[in-house]
C-alpha cells in the first residue's frame, strides 16, 4: 500500500509520497488524479522524494495540471517537517536538491513537533534571461508588458522559478483572476510565469494576491513572497531585511539580504496521513505506465 502525508503553509497544500514505495514513475496523470479535490486526495501539488546525490535529501514538486516547479517555498517547508517526523533526517537542519538548486532547511521545534520551518530559498535575480522574459535586455525590472491591449508595468525575477510582480494601487482579486492566466500563459515567458499582484503599506511589509503557474490562484505561496518581497526592495518600494508578506492565507517573514539572497521563515500544520485505496493505486499505476 502506498502511504501519503498531507500539510499545508498558510492554506497551500501538498501530499509527500516517496519514489521508494511507488513501483512505478508518476506521471503527469497521476499527478493530476492525486490532486483532484473529487476523484483524489486533493492538493495544490504532489512533493515527491526522490534520490539525489547533491544533497541530503532530493525533492520532485509536481503541479496539479501534472507539470513540475522548479521550486516552492511552501513545498519545501512541508517537505522538511515531514522528513524530521518520518524519522529520515535525524537532524533539524539538512539540504534538499531541486531542479531549482539546492536549499538549506531549518526545523524548529514546539513540543515536540515541528512548527515553523525556514528555508534558505537562494538569490533573487532580475536578469531577463535568467527568468527568463524575452524582449528585455539586462534586468526585466519596472518593464512594460502588454496584456490584451492593456500595457502593464511589471517586474519579472526568479527565485529558482520564474516570477512577475505587478504593483497595483490595491488588490483586487477579480483583477488578479483575469490577468493571472494571460500572464502566466503570456508568450513573453517561454516556461510561463507565476504572478503576483502586490502593494507595499510600508517599508517592511508587503500584501500579495497569488496566480500559482499550473496550479492558478492559491492562498499562499512560499517563492511568490519571496519573489514579491525581493521586486518591492529592487523598485524601492521597502528596504532590505525582514519583510512581512501577507497573502489570504496568512503572514510569511521573508529576508532580503543585500547579496539578494532570501530567507523564508514560516508556521507548517500537518492535515492527514494514511494509504491510498487499492481501487486509487491500481488507476495511478495504469496512468504511469
């Protein structure tokens, strides 16, 4: 029988499988059964532990239209407390590999279980080729970007994953629902784009509405406040430091470093655990192979 864990951040929610009990490749189908709210378990993406040797442990993030992220925040902050309480890491820190590089990991513990986990999430870059975001040369920051006729000004910076903050007088999540998909989808960005809509109140805080790439619109998201934090210190809208993101979800702490490089700090609550029916392993194995 094949076991799974689910925890959300702020409301984002995964499932945690292990390659070592699957006997078969999870396939973008299967992906998108397991996280099918009405015919699976239901998730906003599959964390799926995989071998590595770039690192303690490797991690495959699986979107729930069966794509792969190169990374996510609130991913890896699940995927650690779920490795410290399977007994894997016999220790509160430890890297994890993903196809966005590698993270460090920081466990903290409250009465014997992991509340709150921070993640080294590596460095902001607003190079355009690095997002990557065709029709800019050098840094892809406070550039204009058409969308269905309407001409945006936009920031554009990866995190290990492609990201474009657009900063709006106020948040609006009818706004965020129409431009989402057009941005995301928007030829401009070859490997498509997460989006955020954002303001910034004051120098040390940042609200955001989230357009998740392959998942849509999401309560909360780890790179997204990463991504939106590290744009609001580029366009000097807040200082570098200690930044406060709030999305619908809740608050996360995201530490913008002068080298741009980012520190997640944020709550993980565990939801469920149990095995997947036979009638359920018997359709993912069928879609996998």
């Amino acid at each position: 029988m094949i076991r799974f864990w689910k925890a959300h951040g702020l409301g984002n929610d995964y499932l945690v499988l292990d390659q070592d009990a699957l006997d078969f490749p999870l396939a973008p189908a299967a992906a998108r059964l397991l996280c099918d709210r009405h015919r699976g378990v239901g998730s906003d993406g599959v964390l799926l532990r995989v071998a590595t040797s770039a690192a303690d442990f490797g991690l495959r993030i699986v979107n729930p239209d069966g794509s792969e992220a190169e990374k996510s925040g609130n991913g890896l902050r699940i995927f650690a407390r779920w490795l410290v309480e399977a007994g894997l890491a016999r220790q509160l820190a430890f890297t994890v590999a993903t196809p966005g590089g590698v993270v460090e990991c920081e466990c903290h513990v409250d009465d014997e279980r992991v509340t709150r986990v921070a993640v080294e999430m590596g460095h902001a870059t607003f190079e355009a080729v690095r997002v990557p975001l065709s029709g800019v040369d050098g840094e892809a920051v406070s550039v204009p970007l058409e969308v269905d006729g309407e001409r945006l000004v936009v920031t554009a910076v990866s995190v290990g994953n492609p990201h474009c903050v657009v900063f709006v007088p106020a948040l609006d999540d009818d706004r965020l629902r129409w431009l989402g998909p057009r941005i995301e989808a928007h030829p401009r960005f070859p490997h498509r784009t997460n989006v955020q809509l954002a303001c910034a109140p004051t120098r040390d805080a940042v609200e955001i509405r989230i357009w998740e790439r392959g998942a849509g619109e999401t309560l909360a998201s780890g790179s997204s406040s990463c991504a939106a934090a590290a744009a609001a210190v580029r366009e000097g809208r807040c200082d570098p430091g200690r930044i406060t993101v709030t999305m619908p979800g809740g608050v996360l702490a995201v530490d913008v470093r002068p080298d741009w490089s980012l520190r997640l700090d944020g709550p993980v609550e565990a939801v469920c655990e149990g095995t997947l029916a036979p009638e359920l392993e018997a359709t993912l194995r069928a879609l996998s192979c």
